[in-house]
C-alpha cells in the first residue's frame, strides 16, 4: 500500500460499502445486537434506486436481510452504496497532562489524522482517559475502534483506567482496541492482554506499520467470534 493511497483515498472505507461487504456486515450486526448495549445498525444515506428510477430502498432506511437480499436482485456484488454506521470513528485515549503526554498523544493524533488526507477529523476522537472514553457512549456515536497511547504509570491512576476499561468491554464487547507502546516514553503496556504495537525512533518503518495495523484492524469484517 501507498503512501498517496493512504493518504487520498477513503482507505478505511467510511460511509460506504460494496453490496457484498454490506451482506456480511447485516448478518454479523443481527447477532452482535443480542450482546451489546449500544446497537449497531446500517442505514442508507440517499436513495438507492433501479436503473428504472424506482426507489428500492429510501434514503434514511434501516437496511436489515431483506432490503440486502432485494439490492442483490438489481445490483453485482460490488455495487457501491453510500451508508451510515453509529460506530464509524476511532478514538485516542492518550493523557496530554504532561509534556511527554504531549509530545506522544500528538505524534498518535497527526498519524492517524493522516490517513484519508485528513478527511477522516470528523471520525476522530482523543480523550485523556479510558473513564473520558466511557462517556462517549452516552452519545449516538461511538467508535469501532480505540488506540490507546500515554497513560501516567501512577498506580492510583492505573486502577481507575482499568476499571473503566473493563466497563467499556463489558458495555460493547466487540470494540476493538490497540495499545500503542514506545521505546523510551511508554516502554511497558497498561492493559494486560490487549494486543499493542511498538513504536521506536531506531527504527523508520514503525509508523507505517502503526498505521497499517490501523487500516487493517478498522476495515476487517465484524465477525461474532470477536467476543
């Protein structure tokens, strides 16, 4: 993958979805939705019309199995329909209290601004805490996925984002989380058992597999076994 294509072309797949990859998302959804407290659903932002003008699906539809298996009558699988999801954004939880939170939350904020050429800001979240974190699901929105970068090694501290931690998995168990370690400012990981990712200054190619693992673990298919 490009640099020019992570950095111009809707990479993480935001706000559409092939007709194909939108009967696979509808089938997960019906079974994540008996697990989860916020529920995740697909809707079509325009009308989806017939090569005869005939609308098959409004603009504003909740598209469930049978406006999916009515599309496949009229479209080929990788017919593009522009969607809505309540779960498209990725969130930061990186402490910006101190300078070196600073200096590692906005390295975190500028990669991922990045991708998409900056056209993803309005899916883009940096809080300083997982408990900053956990209010975001009192919102409509909510996102697919969490990078959790510089947390103070205060044990005080540690317990407190832990436990908000296991609030969060347990109100949605299918968010996805990375942690995101460095070799001098953030050597050790905070949460036991999250996968995580390194970066180092010795070594140049870090960052462009920070951001590919981002791409990868954003776009991959929801899949009931997450949980």
């Amino acid at each position: 993958m490009s640099t020019g294509e992570i950095r111009s072309s809707n990479i993480l797949r935001i706000g559409s979805s092939t007709l194909t990859e939108l009967e696979e998302k509808v089938k997960a959804l019906r079974t994540i939705n008996l697990n989860v407290k916020k529920r995740r659903f697909v809707i079509a932002r325009e009308d989806i019309k017939h090569a005869s003008g005939e609308i098959l699906v409004p603009k504003g539809s909740d598209i469930d199995i049978s406006k999916v298996m009515l599309l496949k009558r009229h479209f080929k699988p990788d017919h593009l329909i522009k969607t809505f999801q309540p779960d498209e954004g990725i969130v930061l939880v990186s402490d910006m209290s101190t300078p070196v939170g600073i200096q590692f939350s906005m390295d975190l904020v500028t990669q991922v601004m990045n991708i998409g050429g900056g056209a993803y800001e309005a899916f883009i979240d940096r809080v300083d805490s997982f408990k900053e974190f956990a209010a975001l699901y009192n919102k409509a929105l909510f996102p697919k996925l969490a990078i959790v970068g510089y947390i103070p090694m205060q044990p005080e501290r540690i317990k407190e984002e832990l436990a908000f931690y296991q609030l969060i998995t347990r109100t949605d168990p299918y968010i996805r989380m990375i942690e995101i370690l460095h070799s001098q400012i953030k050597p050790q990981p905070i949460v036991p058992r999250m996968r995580n990712l390194v970066i180092s200054p010795e070594d140049r190619d870090s960052w462009k597999r920070f951001i590919l693992e981002i791409i990868a673990e954003y776009t991959k298919a929801y899949s009931i076994e997450e949980r």
